[in-house]
C-alpha cells in the first residue's frame, strides 16, 4: 500500500487534506477537502471563496486545474505498484462552463495499467454543486520503475 494511502485511511479527511497541503504547498491555496482516495479513484472539494475566484466571481481555471492535479497525483499514487515512480508530464484541459459553486474534483483511471512503465493518462472531471461537469483534464503521468 502507499504511504498516501495508508495517511488517507489512518488520518482521516480533515487531517490528510492537512497533510497534503503541507507535502506540496501549493495546494494550500484551493484549502481541499478530500471525500475519497482508493485505488483508481480520488475526489476532492474546494470552497468557492475569494482566494480562488476570478474577476467574473467564479471559480479560477488555475484553481481547478490545481483541484485536478491533486486528485490525480493522489490517484496515481495510491494506483501504482510498488517499485514505480511518477511525475506528472502535461495537462489538457477543456473548460466546459463557468464554475459559480463550490467545486468537486474527481479522478478515475478506469483501464490504465500502472505496473507497465509509459504515460498513463488520468481523466479527471470537476463538477459543481449541481454534478454538472464545468471542467474536464487529461492529466498525463510519467510512470517508470523506481
């Protein structure tokens, strides 16, 4: 099991979502809360608050591209095997609608083989308080052997 896996199940949301602030500070700056992190499966949300809105009032494309990185960083990283190593290596985004409510982050890797070295790419979707998507990602992993 993953050391992110094994926090997520030992710390619980609040305290996890603390930690993974801490690992990598730039995700302090959407405050995440996570719902959920298993394997092939990790869901985030941010608060629409000031910190994170655009001058239209609505959720930034930089902070939803922030929630979409760290859902499927943690994703990948509960995923792959032991003796595998990743980083991510692109991100191609679609903004689909404005984002005016809190925002959920999900990631799936449905079909991605993480124990063959290569680029793996992980969807993810942000949908808004009323499961509308309003962004989509197709974040690409670098996986290797460690």
């Amino acid at each position: 099991m993953s050391q992110v896996l094994a926090a997520f199940e030992q710390a619980g949301v609040e305290k996890f979502s603390e930690m993974i602030c801490q690992m990598a500070p730039f995700f302090s700056t959407i405050k995440p809360l996570f719902v959920d992190l298993k394997p092939g499966y990790s869901e985030a949300k941010v608060t629409k608050c000031r910190e994170v809105q655009n001058h239209i009032g609505t959720v930034h494309a930089i902070a939803m591209c922030n929630a979409a990185e760290l859902v499927a960083g943690t994703l990948t990283d509960a995923t792959i095997p032991k003796g595998f190593r990743w980083i991510p290596k692109g991100m191609s985004v679609q903004y689909i609608a404005k984002a005016k409510t809190d925002i959920r982050a999900v990631a799936r890797s449905e079909g991605v083989d993480f124990g063959v070295p290569g680029d793996k790419v992980v969807a993810v979707d942000i949908y808004d308080t009323d499961d509308k998507v309003v962004m989509h990602a197709d974040i690409t992993m670098d996986v290797r052997e460690a």
